[in-house]
C-alpha cells in the first residue's frame, strides 16, 4: 500500500502510517527498530531496497531522509515535507516512510525524525554515502545507538578510515568492516584447529579499498607480529598468509566466490567466501546494537601509526603494510608497546638511504653531504 503525502507534517504522517496499518489488516507495530537511512535520489533507491531486504530478518520502520535544500534563493526560501508512505509487501517486513525535506527544513531534519521513531525501540542511522565527518555529532546521529558508514563510498576510501578513527564514538561501524566477517572467521577457525605461532603475515588486496587496511591491522591488533600489505588487482581481498615455522597457513580467493584455506600436514579445503551484497552487510550490522570493541582497536590502529611514524624503529618494530596511495608495496610501521628501544641519532651519516616517512629534525648541523630522501607519512 502506497500514500503520498504532499507538504505534510510529522503528526500527519503518523496519522497516515496508523491508516494504512489498519487497512492492511496489522493493527500491531510488530517492529523492533527504526533505520534511518540519510541519502540522496540517486542513492535512495539501492539504499531502500537493501534496507527492505535487510527487514525481513529485522522487521524495523525505515525513514529514508531526502535532503532537497535547493540551489537558488527561492527554492531555499520554500520550506516543505513531502512524504511517501509503504505500508506491507511494498515494505519488506516492517514499514517504509520517504521523507523529501525542501529549503531551511533540510537542515533540521531531526526534528522532523524525531516524531516518527518507534517508541521504546533503539535506532539505527545509516549513511550510504557522503557520511558526516563525526557522525556522533550529527543531529541525526546523535538520535542513535547505532552509526553505520561505509568507507568504499568516500572519494578517498582508504583515507576515510582516518576520519573514522579520528571521529569514533562507541556505537559507530562501518560496511568496510562487516565485509571482512567471512575472512576473520575462517582464519580464526584456522588457528583454532591448529594451534601454531605466527611469526608473520600478509594481506593482499586491490588498492584504495579499506577493508583489506582494516583486515590487516586486525591481524596486526590480535596476533601482534609484522604484517605486509600487497596490492593486487583484486577483485577485493585476494590472500591472506599467515607464516609459521611448520609452514604457511594460506586463505586464498582468486576470483570473490570460493575461497581455499590450505594448512601444513593437511589437504586443501574449499570455503564459502562470496562477496556479499549490501542487504546482507545491514542485515548483520543490526544483529548487534552494542558498541564493537574490536572494531574500534582495529580503525584506531592505522592512524596513530600513520601520524606518529617513527623511521628509527627499522630494526625495533614490526611492519605492518598501509596503502593509503596505492603502490605496489606500502609499510607504515607499528610501535611495540614496550618502551621504544633506539633514540634518534645525534649525527647523521654521511650518505643515508633510509627512505623515512618523516626524519626528526637534526638538533645539530648535519655533514656536508647529504643524500636523504624524505617521504610523506602514508606513502
């Protein structure tokens, strides 16, 4: 069922969703969220569909927020709300209200939200893309337990993953991670049924794509060993190695369907590892509404490291790969959390070949000749 509402109201909507519930024959909300989704037209559709697929494991109220702030003076003088309600199989499980916000009204959206949330029920806020840059703080957001983003969408994926860590507050995910589920499952299943120590690791991925950042500093969180970063045309993630001194544990998958774990003193094992669409991340997000510690340590890790970058520990840390411009072979080193062990040198040498991301200012006057070359952090 199907109502347009034209330069409505909130209370009018409410009204409205009561009727068609009626109608329907569903006197009953039987809905346990709301997910509102903050998108644009040409988004709104692939948002509305996943999020329609997504409620029929999670029967929920979907606001879809539309923001038509308008490009001349007149059409940002004309305040309106105009909405269009989905009551039943047009809905998924659950129901659907399209919420079009023109002129000053686009930016109090909240306000218009507010009076349309389920009562006693938690909220959902999910951007598919142009995500604010601390969603926590957004006035939508800030009506949430749950933030969801979606690092792929941004002009600089990987890079958005710092503004994710810079911003995070308990409560915030992004897609980026729930697509890496698959892989951290199987190799920790891995590791359960063969209990070896990891020396090292490899992670090999297409450029600009997050989640092969946020995979490998997730080995690099958890297992705390050298992890490298190889890009590769993908599609997605294609390998992860984990090296150990009986021999390599390797999960490998070449083409984003099946996936082969290969294990020493084992055979070969075909695994399911397909790329998932966008109402399966959703679906899962909204199976857990508690803050995810283990995402937070993994987000966080690259940016303390690509900030405070410290080129002396060469031989004193491990290495852990961060692709933030797409070469062919990126590190970024990770500090142990043991004291650092070497201070800068006084004097430099004269011929220095260290490729550092940022070299610490010489406190004295350096040799006459001097060949360095410095690169910029995340390189």
């Amino acid at each position: 069922m199907k109502t347009d509402l034209t330069n409505t109201t909130s209370s009018k909507i409410n009204a409205a969703l009561m009727d068609a519930r009626r109608e329907s024959g569903s006197t009953a909300a039987g809905m346990v969220l709301t997910l509102v989704i903050v998108t644009d037209e040409g988004s709104a559709y692939d948002a509305l569909k996943a999020a329609n697929d997504a409620s029929r494991e999670h029967p929920s109220r979907i606001l879809a927020v539309i923001k038509r702030a308008g490009r001349s003076p007149r059409a940002r003088a004309e305040t309106r709300l105009d909405a269009e309600i989905l009551v039943g199989t047009d809905a998924g499980s659950g129901e659907t209200v399209i919420l079009r916000m023109h002129g000053e009204l686009a930016s109090h959206a909240q306000s218009v939200v507010l009076p349309l949330l389920l009562p006693d029920a938690p909220v959902v806020l999910w951007w598919p893309d142009n995500a604010p840059l601390h969603p926590a703080q957004d006035p939508l957001g800030a009506l949430a337990q749950r933030r969801i983003t979606d690092a792929v969408t941004a002009e600089s994926p990987v890079g958005q993953l710092a503004q994710r860590a810079a911003s995070y507050t308990p409560g915030d995910t992004d897609l980026a991670w729930t697509r890496i589920t698959g892989w951290r499952s199987m190799l920790a299943a891995a590791l359960d049924q063969r209990p070896v120590t990891i020396t090292s690791a490899v992670v090999e991925g297409e450029s600009y794509n997050p989640s092969v950042e946020l995979l490998g500093l997730w080995l690099t969180t958890r297992l705390r060993v050298p992890v490298e970063r190889v890009v590769t045309a993908g599609p997605g993630i294609t390998s992860v190695t984990l090296r150990t001194a009986d021999g390599d544990i390797v999960l490998d998958r070449p083409d984003g369907l099946m996936g082969t774990l290969s294990m020493p003193g084992a055979p070969d094992r075909q695994v399911a590892l397909k790329r998932r669409e966008t109402a399966e991340l959703i679906a899962e997000e909204l199976r857990r509404l508690d803050p995810d510690d283990i995402y937070a340590a993994a987000v966080k890790t690259p940016i303390e490291r690509l900030k405070e970058p410290r080129s002396e520990q060469v031989t004193a840390a491990p290495v852990v790969e961060a692709a933030v411009a797409a070469p062919p072979r990126v590190t970024a080193r990770v500090e142990e959390e043991a004291p650092a062990a070497t201070a800068p040198a006084k004097k430099a040498p004269a011929k220095r070949t260290a490729t550092a991301k940022k070299a610490a200012p010489a406190k004295k006057a350096a040799p006459a000749k001097k060949t360095a070359t410095r690169k910029k952090a995340g390189s």
